[in-house]
C-alpha cells in the first residue's frame, strides 16, 4: 500500500474528526500492536513452510542416495527373469521414459 503525504493527511485528519483527539493515540497503539502481531504470525508461518521444505528435501535425497543400493540388492546381477534392466541414469531410458 503507497500512501502519499495528502493521503496520509486525509486519514489523520478523518481520523481525528471520527474519534478525537483523546482516543485517536490510543486507537493507533493498538493498530499498531495488531500489525505488529500480524507481522509475527506470518514470519512464523513462513520460518516453518521454509524449514518444512528443507526436511522435504532432505528426505528426497536421503531416498535418490538409498534406492540404488536397496534396487541392487533385491537384483543383484541387473536382471530379472532373464530380462535386463534398464539403466534409469542412462540417456536412453530417460529418453524412453519421455516418449
């Protein structure tokens, strides 16, 4: 929101004729404190999306670091049945997967 100066005049003014000039002070600190408490909630909101996707990413690559080692160990010498595998790094079967 960009205010400028005679906008900000025309509320103070409107501001003091509504409510006076006793409670006008009072009406602003606690405008204040509501943004204040505004502005926290959302900082906070958002340090625990941020460390949310952290562990999220984390968790992807702790399983891209496992899944080859578990793969080879249930097949071992790269094929099943007699059928060769494909290599999921290799440029073709990623090719493949694309098509």
């Amino acid at each position: 929101m960009n205010l400028g100066f005679s906008e900000m005049l025309f509320l103070s003014l409107l501001g003091l004729l509504l409510f006076g000039p006793k409670r006008l002070p009072e009406i602003g600190r606690q405008l204040g404190r509501a943004m204040s408490e505004i502005k926290r909630a959302s900082s906070t909101f958002q340090l625990q999306i941020e460390e949310e996707v952290r562990s999220m990413e984390a968790d992807a690559a702790q399983i891209a670091t496992t899944l080859p080692a578990i793969t080879e160990s249930l097949v071992p010498d790269g094929a099943v049945n007699g059928f060769a595998l494909p290599d999921v790094g290799s440029a073709a079967a990623q090719e493949a997967a694309h098509v």
